[in-house]
C-alpha cells in the first residue's frame, strides 16, 4: 500500500509537463495534420474532407513555393556563412591579446536583442534611397550610386542573409570557443614534439575536435533557420515580390489572415516534415564524419 | 621566443580592432542619433550630433506606453520562466530516480515532439486559444510559453542523472516523502542547470515576437518587442525618437547580459558539450 502511495507521488510529477506538451504541442499537430486534410473555413463547423488537394495546391501556388525555396536558401547559406566565420572567429577569440575579452563582448552582442530590433536597425544602414547610411558611406568613400539593398530581389535575399549572419556567429563562435578550450595543451605539445607545424596541427588536432561542436552548432543553425520569421519580415515584409517570403509567414497568412486553415495546416505538415528529416539526416550524416576525422 | 609571441598579440589587436568597429557599428548608429534632432539625423545620419539633446527620451516616454508594455514583457517573462523551469526539473525527477515502465514512455513521448516547431502548430493553437478565450490574456500568453519545458526537461534529465542516487534514498530512510525530496533535496541541487535554463528561456521569451503578435491585440497587453513592431508605423518620419525607443528597449536585456555574463557563456558550454 505504501509503495502504491509512493509510485502514485513519483508520477504525479510528470503530470504538469505531459498536460501542457500534450495540449499545446501534441494535440495541435494531430489537429493541423487533419485539417489539412479538409476544407475547413474557421467559421463554421461544416467542412469536408478533401483528400490530399490541400498537398497539390501547395506546389502550384507561387508564394507557397517561393517561400519554400527561399527559406531553404537562407537556412543554408546562414549556416555555411556562419561556420566559416565562427571557427576562425572562435581561434583568434582563443588567443591571448590585449583587446581580447573587450572583442568577446562585442561579436557577443547581436546575438543578445531580438530579431525584430535587429532588423530595424539595419533597415535604417539599408535604406535604398540616397539617404540610407550604407548608400551615403558607399557614396563618400567610392562614388558608387545608391544600391537598392533591400528591393532587388538578389541583393534582397543576401542582405536578410547577412544581417543574419551578423546577428548569430558571435553566439556561436563562443560555442566553438567552448570546445577549443576543453583540448588539452598536451596535445598541442605532443604534435609539435612530432614536427607538426601550425597548419597541420590545426588539421590534425583542432579540426577533429572541433567537429562535435560543429554538430551542435550546424544543427542548432539549421533547425532555427527554417523558423526564420523576424529578420525577412522586419526588413522585406518578404519582397520584392515573394523573393524573401520565409515559410513562417506564409502559414500566418493563409492561415490567420486569409482562413484558408487546410492549405496552410497542409503547409505546416511539410514544414513538420522538412525541420523532421533535415535534422535527422545532418545529425548522422555528422557523427559519421565525426568518426572520419 | 617571448618576443615573438609579444609581437602576435599587437598584431591581432591591430586586425580584430578594425573589425570590430565594424560589427559594433549598428549599435553606435542608433545610440549617437538618439541624441539628434530629426533634422540633424537626417543631414548628419554617421557623425556625432551638432548639438546632444535628450528631448528624444522625454519625449518617447510621453508618447508611448513604455513602462506597461516593460511591465508586461517583465510579467509574461518571470511567470513563464518560473513555471517552465519548475515544470521541467518536476518532470526529470521520476524519470531520472524512480525509472520504470511508465517514465520510460513519458520520456519517449516527449523526445518525439521535441523537433515540432511552433509554426507547425500555429493554426491550430490559434484556435484552440480563440476556444479557451486565451487571446489577448498575458496570462494565455504565459500558458503558451510553458511549452519550453520540454526543452528544460531534457536539460534537467542530463544534470540529474549526475546527482548520486544515495542522496534520494538516504533520505527515503530517513523518512522523507517523495515529495520532501524533490523539494528539499533535488531541486536545490539544481541550481547551476536551472541558471543554464532561466538563462536561455528568458532571452527567449522577452525577445519572442511571433507569439504576441499572434495572440495579444490591443495595445495595453503590448510587449516591448510588440510595441516596437507597432511603433515602426506611427515613427517612420520621425526615425530618432524610434531609435530612442529602440534603445530604451534593449538596455534590460543588455543589463541581463552584462550580470549573467559568466553564467550565459557557462551555459552555452554545458549545453553544447552535453548536446
């Protein structure tokens, strides 16, 4: 009877999390999976069920598959942009000179406001007209005219990439950082006994070791790219066009302004699906390479 | 040999400086024209001001709702946080010290969801919160922030799988109850991983913008993050007072930032070597 009573007090205390992850994660999921799955107009409860229509329209509607493409392309090139940076970035933060931690704190800092303010700010640098301070800098320094940053639709897409990019590295170069300072110098010391010079310690020690943080760190930038919102939002409202139109707000759209529920829940399950096997496939795919190096 | 490594050091500080001016260079852009008149900014966006003045801040206070809406993005942010980290570490406890048939499939159902984004969920959780009568509650808000325990779960599993098991049951000989222990014995002891998680879930939360603007509408229930967003339509002609409120809304976290420093780096650390 006591063991009853006590088994019965153990599992009470998963009860607030799964009431919680059940109602407000589990439960929409199996609700948007069904919804995309009918017809359903938000207002009334009569609605039919449609078959996989919603899953067609998804490929022919152009915002729809413009924001797609986008998003994947600023997931991807936010990572690769990021990782070349931050590695580099982590093993000059790692040294020991004068300005050091003041550096530290500064790459550290754009990671710290949110998105939104992030890409305000930036919108004033990237203002297309003659009045935008990277246009006017631009102008003084090498008479160059007026670069419509943030409305073409290529430089559009480079610009929310490289706004960011600027946000993210300092995170996570300190995260590489982290890793860097956990090798021993011993090994250091045992590769130059050896002969090794810089080059080839950094490839042969660093590098290996490196490469669990590079799993975290590349998972942690992909699967927060594809919920890109903020940034595009903030400085593009997605545009020109759909050319920076990021998934996220396509479901806002269709799915609140429009009530169009079962093409944008048919949309959130691709994007489910998306998130679900990129991840699945970069984590092995990196602690196979882990194991290579 | 010394001299060498002597020399290095200037020549990294000579590299990174430029450098870093650069990527600081967006701060000092919205800071020096806080202090511009709209006239000076618009002229003179780069270069320091022709005259400092400070009506920007006065102003700003005047014309916004900036201490309700820090008010509210300080009570959306402390409940969530608190609860989270509180759900989280209650729900790693049986899992991790009394493992058994039923811990292990609530552990299994929580891993599978852990990769659902919230925009997966949007449509539906709209609808549930219109159900509920959530909509432009704080308190709706706060409920919907409790999803991040989830998250803290997994972090507390980790760090509590490191706690000797003598301790709980010592205590159990001792005569305490199950719950006496987690109260008294666990969730003191957790102290270094709840800091790792009050830490991420707050710079989370207070930065959250997708989440208010979807779920609070009239402008009392305004976050800071919101009331920017909201602010950006009433101040475009007006850009120093709007950088003046940009301002004055990044200085909380930046103070956070500034005394959790040690703790935000600590952390990022734990999480990724345990990750």
């Amino acid at each position: 009877m006591n063991k009853l009573k006590q088994q019965l007090q153990f599992q009470s205390f998963l009860l607030p999390i799964l009431v919680v992850y059940t109602l407000f994660t589990i439960y929409p999921l199996l609700q948007s999976l069904f919804l995309s799955f009918t017809n359903f107009g938000g207002y009334s409860n009569i609605y039919d069920f449609v078959g996989f229509k919603n899953y067609e329209r998804l490929f022919v509607d152009d915002a729809i598959r413009a924001s797609i493409s986008y998003t994947l392309l600023f997931t991807f090139g936010k990572a690769l942009l990021v990782t070349v940076l931050a590695i580099p970035l982590a093993i000059i933060l790692d040294q020991n000179f004068v300005t050091r931690n003041l550096h530290r704190a500064i790459f550290f800092f754009p990671s710290i406001p949110s998105g939104l303010l992030i890409a305000y700010i930036w919108g004033f640098i990237l203002a297309p007209i003659g009045s935008g301070v990277l246009n006017k800098i631009l102008n003084q320094l090498f008479n160059v005219g007026a670069q419509p940053w943030l409305s073409d639709p290529l430089l559009a897409k480079l610009s929310t990439i490289f706004v960011a990019t600027w946000a993210i590295t300092g995170w996570h170069a300190v995260l590489y950082l982290a890793f860097l300072q956990s090798i021993p110098k011993d090994y250091y010391e045992a590769a130059s006994i050896d002969g090794a010079n810089r080059l080839q310690q950094f490839r042969y020690v660093t590098l290996p070791l490196l490469a669990p943080a590079m799993t975290v760190s590349v998972m942690l930038l992909l699967t927060g790219g594809l919920k890109v919102f903020e940034i595009p939002f903030a400085l593009t409202k997605g545009g020109p066009g759909f050319e920076t139109l990021t998934v996220t707000q396509v479901i806002v759209q269709k799915g609140i302004t429009e009530a169009q529920y079962g093409l944008a829940s048919a949309m959130s399950v691709v994007f489910f699906l998306i998130v679900l096997v990129i991840a699945i496939f970069q984590v092995t795919m990196m602690q196979r390479r882990e194991q290579d190096l | 040999m010394t001299t060498t490594s002597h020399k290095r050091k200037w020549i990294l500080d000579l590299v990174m400086l430029p450098i870093g001016l650069v990527v600081f260079f967006p701060f000092y852009l919205i800071i020096i024209n806080t202090f511009k008149t709209m006239q000076d900014a618009t002229r003179n966006p780069i270069g320091l001001p022709k005259e400092w003045i400070l009506t920007n801040y006065v102003q700003v206070f005047e014309e916004t709702a900036l201490l309700r809406s820090f008010g509210n993005s300080l009570t959306i942010t402390i409940f969530s946080v608190a609860l989270v980290v509180l759900i989280g570490a209650m729900g790693a406890y049986p899992v991790v010290f009394n493992a058994n048939r039923i811990t292990k499939f609530a552990m299994l159902y929580l891993l599978a969801g852990f990769m659902i984004p919230f925009q997966a969920t949007l449509i539906p959780l709209f609808q549930l919160m219109t159900g509920l009568n959530l909509i432009d509650r704080l308190y709706g808000l706060i409920a919907l922030y409790l999803n991040g325990s989830v998250f803290v779960f997994f972090l507390m599993m980790g760090y509590m799988r490191t706690i000797p098991r003598e301790l709980s049951e010592a205590a159990v000989i001792d005569g305490c109850s199950v719950w006496g222990i987690f109260w008294r014995i666990i969730f003191p002891l957790l102290k270094p991983i709840s800091t790792t998680a009050i830490i991420f879930q707050t710079m989370w939360i207070w930065n959250d913008f997708l989440a208010p603007m979807l779920f609070l509408n009239s402008s009392s229930n305004s976050t800071l993050v919101l009331q920017i967003y909201r602010a950006k339509g009433e101040f475009t002609v007006h850009w120093p007072m709007f950088m003046t409120l940009t301002v004055i809304t990044l200085l909380p976290i930046f103070l956070f930032f500034i005394f959790m420093q040690k703790h935000i780096v600590k952390g990022i650390a734990a999480g990724a070597v345990k990750g």
